[in-house]
C-alpha cells in the first residue's frame, strides 16, 4: 500500500460509487491505471466490499448509542453471534478494560433503543451493560 493507494481508499470511503473515471481525475492518474489499483485491491482482500451509507438527513432521525458490554468470557461467542443478529447493533467491537464489547446501536426513537438495550442485556451471559447515547458525529470518514 501507497500513497496513491491510501488516497484511492480515502475517495472510496467518501463515494464508493464514483466512476474509475472520477476517481482518476482526483488522483491525476490514468482510468486504467486507478482501475488495475481497485483491482489488485480487491484481490489482496485489502477492499472485501462496497456498502450503502445513509444521509445525515436520515441519520438525524435515529437514535444513536454505544452500549458497552461486560460479558462472561466463557459466553463471548454466543452473546457475539447473538448481537449479529439484532439488525440495530451497526457495530461491534471488543476492547480491554472493563467493558468487554462496545456496541453500535441505532433505533427510531429513545423507548425503541431501551427495548434494543434490554434485549442486549438479557442475553445469556451478558452481565452488565452501560449505555451511551450519541449526541453528535464530529469525524465520519
């Protein structure tokens, strides 16, 4: 990975949709060119995949949230493959400290994210959750 190649992830990231031709233009670099970096990109798994990003104008209406997780350790997997299943969790990280995963939550509306939180922490080795709620994005790259 290069320069060039870290400037193509970056436009990417911003409109992943933009034609090879815009993205050669941004980059001063021929469409061939830009697209042999794609590819090869792609193929090294470094891009695994294009995904939809909402607007602000739609994000403004959801509820936003990180719940942060202390979990069994025994239990990890089963509580992670059980939050892939909730369409609200957005993301999922596991981090040191107390917490054990912080979860992404978004929902329609304050009571819709409480339901989403008690389903989180009932689950089978859930012991304890924190709930954050996102009062504004200052970077989204």
């Amino acid at each position: 990975m290069d320069d060039i190649d870290q400037q193509l992830l970056a436009l990417l990231r911003e409109n992943a949709r933009a034609t090879t031709s815009e993205l050669a233009r941004k980059l001063g670099l021929s469409r061939t060119t830009v697209q042999s970096r794609i590819d090869r990109l792609q193929r090294s798994g470094v891009v695994i995949g294009y995904t939809v990003r909402t607007s602000a104008d739609y994000r403004a209406g959801l509820v936003r949230a990180l719940v942060m997780i202390t979990a069994t350790p025994k239990l990890t997997p089963g509580i992670e493959s059980a939050l892939r299943k909730l369409a609200h969790v957005r993301t999922l990280h596991s981090v040191n400290g107390i917490y054990d995963f912080i979860a992404g939550v978004e929902a329609g509306s304050v009571e819709e994210l409480d339901g989403v939180v008690d389903r989180i922490g009932a689950l089978d080795g859930v012991e304890r959750t924190a709930t954050s709620i996102l009062m504004t994005t200052r970077i989204d790259r």
